[in-house]
C-alpha cells in the first residue's frame, strides 16, 4: 500500500512509501526504525512492570498493606494499560513515528521516578502508590502505537519475523526488571539520589538495600530512547483520519483474533504481573498454614519446608515467554501463524490444567509443599511458553488477514485489550480465587482453539492465516 500525504511530506514525513516495492523499499530505514522503536518499546516494558517487581515487596520494607490491596496494585498498570493502548492505537498516523516514539519515551520517567522516590521510605498513602500503579500503565499503552506503527515500515513477507522481534524483545522488559531488582538493590553507590532502607524478609535477618535503585538505574536510558528517536526516526504518512480507523469494527476477525490474543498476551502479561504475589500467598509468607507471625520474626508451622524466595523465579515466567516469542516468529513467517496459535491454545489448556491442583498447596508436610511448589512451578513455565508461541503466531496471522492501514488498527486494539490481562487476573484471583479463575482459562483456552480451528486453520478455512 503505497501512502502519500502532501501535507506532511518532507523532512520527518516519507514520502511514497510503498514497503511492498522491493526497488522502492528501504530495508536500512525500515530495521533501523525496528531497532530503535524496540529499545524504546523494551523500556516502556521496564516501566510497566516495574511495580510488579516492587510491589510484593512493600511490607518488607515497611508498608502494611493486606493482599488484596496488593493484588489491586499490582493490577492497576494493566487497566492502565489497557484504556492507555486505545489512545496510542490512534496515534501513529496523527503524531508519526518520531514524534510518538519521542514523547512516549520521556513519560515513561513520570512512574518510573515517582517509584524510586516512594519506596525510600514506608509514608506514602495507598492512593498515591495507586497512582503510581495507573502511571505505570503509559508503558504498557506504548506497545498499541509502536507496533502498528512499526508494521508500516515492512512488507506483509517480513511483518511477523519483524513484529515477532519487536514484540518479543520488548516483552524482554518484563523479566529484566524483575530480573536485574534483586541485584540492584544490593549496590550501595548507585543510591547516591536517596538513603538505605531495611527489609525485612520472612525467616531472616533484615538486610540493608537501596531500592530506588531498581528504579532511577532506567531513567537515562528512557532520555537516550528519548534521543534517539528524534534524530533517528522518520514518520510514514497515512492517509487516514481517527474515524476511518474505527471500522475495523465492522471486520468480524477483529473480534475473533481479540478472543485469541486475550488467550495469549492476555496470559503474558496477566501472570507476569501476579506471578510473585502468587508464589508468595500460596507457598511463602502469605499462606497462614506455613508461616505464624508477621515480619521477621515469623516462624515456619511446617518443619523441615524452606519457603520460595519469588525473586529467584519471577523473572523465568517473561522470560521463557518473550524468548518464545522470538524465536517461533520466524517459524511463523515459513508455516503461517494459525497453526502456531492451534498449538499454543491445546498447549494452554493442558498446562493451565496441570497447574491447577497446585493452586491449593497440601501444607501436611515439607515434601508434600515441595511437591506442589514445583508443580506450581512448572506449570506456570508452561504456560508462559504457549503463551509467547501464540503472541508471535497472532501477530504474523493480523498482517495477513487484514488490509495494510486495517492490520495496524487491529493490531492496536487487539494489544489494547490484552494489556487488561494484569487486571483482569489480579481481580479475578482476588475476588473467585486461583483455582476458580484458572478453570475460567481452560474454558476460554477450549473457545479459542475451536475459533482458530474454524475460521482460520482448516482446510478451506474463510481466513487461513
């Protein structure tokens, strides 16, 4: 689809770019605008899920919040994520890639230093880190106007093995920060900007770290993403108002292939926001039945059991998913996407049904405990791998089901309601419980893969993507 726009030609504006010219394209601008956008994009995820690597650990430090106000923030950045994603959806064709990739890298420092300053000391009221929570979520909403904004750049051939590296390398985010916290917090010369604080952790003695650390280490990287993208980057005209991107609406495979990305990265992003809070209620210090007491003084009621600590397994979860992601988008590009989301909803439905009888720990012994940890464990793994195959597999099928200026606002939306995953789980857990909200996505997994099966991976298939 070659897009013109005289109005904006010239200068940041491309003019005639048509990525489907192979005499015409330029694959130099098309993989530097992948490179840059998925550095800026992989710090917005740092952003997003940087409260899910200080949130459970808030009591530690001196709050005192309960666990259902815990599992609300930690699922604040994904509502937050999600109505921010219907507004970045519509911006690439109004602001350009420059602009977009330049302004939203900058507001990323809003929550990102709000975090860094208030876990300094145990003060701030439950409104004001709920705040905090929401900002987050501008991470989060950058992916729906990156994205589209990046397939512009691509030739329908390319656009999954591109999408896939942008959105899997992105995902990378997640388990960087929760990844890289344990360890920052530990150096004391880079909390030159704050003092030390003491957390104390169940059944050890309390440690001094530097917490702001796991903050204040992203913001000069967000102002080089920042820089980058405005000298670097140009903006593809699309001639196409913010009404006409609305009529996607009447295309029924947006809301088939929404169903089946809320099964994907709906998942992702749902359990990567809750995987620790998780872990720690149902087999650390959360669970009554193996710790008594509070704080660091509490003692162990199962002799013999030594409790998870989160942040030695937190980071597995995204990162098994992101890695995925990356490397089945070309596996994609070669076989077709629906086959790939067939594999991952069957794949789904058996991990999310092994995990279940985990999700109610057996605290009759230490070695009944450990059996159910790792059970735990390796579902969750499990899931986060079909999780990252299916995120690749629909985002190669958009491009091909839907037209050019289409498949970007499809892809937009679709991300837009899958960021509501960290919400959508952390409400659910608190309000049916684990085992119950996890039934519900075995369901949801069965309805996805008879839909992909239908519409889009049989022989004869309307849409074989």
């Amino acid at each position: 689809m070659s897009s013109t726009a005289p109005a904006r030609s010239g200068g940041e504006w491309l003019e005639n770019w048509d990525p489907e010219n192979e005499r015409t394209w330029d694959s130099g601008l098309a993989w530097r605008t992948l490179w840059i956008t998925t550095f800026a994009l992989t710090l917005a995820f740092v952003a997003w899920f940087l409260p899910s690597a200080i949130i459970p650990k808030l009591n530690a430090l001196g709050y005192s919040f309960t666990a259902n106000q815990l599992y609300w923030m930690a699922a604040m950045p994904g509502l937050a994520a999600g109505l921010f994603r219907l507004i970045w959806m519509v911006l690439p064709p109004i602001m350009g890639t420059r602009k977009m990739v330049s302004l939203t890298s900058l507001l990323l420092i809003l929550s990102t230093l709000g975090w860094g300053v208030r876990v300094q000391e145990p003060s701030a009221p439950y409104w004001e880190l709920m705040v905090l929570a929401f900002l987050a979520g501008i991470g989060g909403g950058a992916f729906s106007g990156f994205m589209p904004s990046t397939s512009y750049f691509f030739p329908k051939a390319k656009a999954g093995t591109a999408l896939g590296l942008q959105a899997g390398i992105g995902n990378f985010g997640v388990s960087l920060v929760q990844l890289l916290t344990p360890y920052l917090i530990g150096f004391s010369f880079l909390g030159v900007l704050g003092g030390s604080q003491m957390m104390a952790v169940t059944g050890k003695e309390p440690t001094e770290v530097w917490y702001q650390n796991a903050a204040f280490i992203w913001i000069p990287l967000m102002v080089v993403a920042a820089l980058l993208a405005w000298t670097m980057l140009k903006s593809i005209p699309m001639d196409v108002n913010v009404k006409q991107q609305f009529d996607i609406f009447g295309n029924q495979d947006t809301w088939w292939m929404t169903l089946l990305y809320i099964m994907t990265f709906g998942t992702f992003a749902g359990l990567s926001a809750q995987f620790g809070l998780l872990m720690t209620n149902l087999y650390g210090s959360g669970n009554a039945d193996i710790i008594a007491g509070a704080g660091a003084s509490a003692e162990l009621l199962v002799e013999g059991y030594t409790v998870p600590d989160p942040v030695k397994f937190v980071f597995l979860g995204p990162l098994i998913g992101a890695g995925a992601r990356v490397l089945f988008s070309p596996l994609t590009d070669r076989m077709g996407g629906a086959v790939w989301t067939l594999i991952s909803g069957i794949g789904l439905i058996v991990a999310i049904a092994f995990t279940i009888p985990a999700l109610t720990p057996d605290t009759s012994s230490a070695a009944a405990l450990d059996a159910g940890f790792n059970q735990f464990l390796w579902g969750m793994l499990a899931i986060f791998l079909f999780s990252g195959i299916g995120n690749a597999s629909t985002f190669k099928q958009m491009p091909m089901i839907f037209e050019r200026r289409q498949a970007g606002g499809v892809i937009g939306w679709t991300a837009a309601i899958a960021a509501f995953g960290p919400f959508f789980f952390g409400v659910g857990i608190s309000t049916v419980g684990a085992t119950g909200f996890y039934a519900i996505g075995v369901a949801w997994a069965v309805m996805c893969v008879a839909i992909t099966w239908w519409r889009y991976a049989r022989k004869g298939a309307a849409k074989p993507s």
